[in-house]
C-alpha cells in the first residue's frame, strides 16, 4: 500500500502522527521490560518475600515512569560515516539489496549496520528508526521523499 499525500502538510501530519504512535509504543515497551526484569527478581524470592514485595510496590512509581517518559530528551546519537549513509537511504524507503548495490557493499554488511543503527537509535525495526531519525534530525529533510538536496545558493537564503 502507499501513501501519496494530496499536499505536503499530509505527510507532515502523518509522520507526526506516526512519531506520536511509536512514542506510545516506546512507553510501553519500556514498562514492560521494567515489568519483566521486576518479575524475574521477584520469581527468585520465597513465596511470602514475592507476595510482600509486590504489595510495598506503589503503582503510581510505575506511572511516574510512563510520564517521565515523555519528558525524557534521547541521549545524542554517534553514528559511523557508513551508518550515516545507510540510514539516509533507508529514510528514502530503499531496500536492502539497493543501499547494498548503491554503497557497493553485501546485503549482509548492509543488515549489520542497520542492526548497529537500530541499538543505537533504539528502534526495532526500519519504520521505527526512520521516526527516530527525522525527529532526532539525524538526516536532512530533503531526502524524505526522494527530493534532490536544494542548490547551495538556495539553502544560504
């Protein structure tokens, strides 16, 4: 399926609207790993430690978490000059086999560095790193949507 937006202000709005989803998302993933690791150090106590252990818990310190959240600036990212690369042409939806032909390296080299880029961003899959990347403004705008960059006489103005 594709999108192609009436006016430019649509695919602003759904790239915000993505970004705000996959925030979402990111909470409660983050909970839920909280929740797993809380769970695996519960299971290694006595029954009557577990079952004290959750009741001294306050729920709200786990809502004070999903808020914070929000507020919480990601730490810059570091990114290699070739993760740099294969990461403004996976922002312009090219596939593997393409960013592989394209920087002359294997499809394997090029699944290494998006798995590199992924940890780095934080993301768990090619959508996810390309929101994090444009709100992060990892990569220019221009290249969304396949456009040329702007002539260097026109960026100055």
């Amino acid at each position: 399926m594709s999108f192609t937006p009436q006016k430019e202000g649509d695919l602003v709005a759904a790239l915000k609207t993505i970004d705000d989803v996959l925030a979402h998302f990111q909470v409660v993933g983050d909970l839920a790993r909280e929740a797993r690791t809380k769970l695996a150090a519960y299971q290694e106590q006595p029954p009557s430690e577990q079952r004290r252990a959750i009741r001294s818990e306050p729920v709200t310190s786990l809502l004070d978490g999903v808020n914070a959240g929000f507020l919480t600036p990601r730490p810059a990212v570091r990114l290699t000059r070739r993760q740099q690369q294969v990461l403004e042409l996976l922002v312009q939806g090219v596939s593997n086999r393409r960013i592989g032909r394209t920087l002359h390296i294997t499809e394997q080299t090029v699944k290494a560095h998006l798995h590199m880029i992924y940890r780095k961003l934080g993301a768990t899959d090619r959508t996810e790193a390309v929101v994090i990347a444009l709100r992060s403004s990892l990569v220019p705008e221009h290249l969304l949507g396949g456009r040329p960059a702007p002539p260097p006489s026109e960026a100055a103005s």
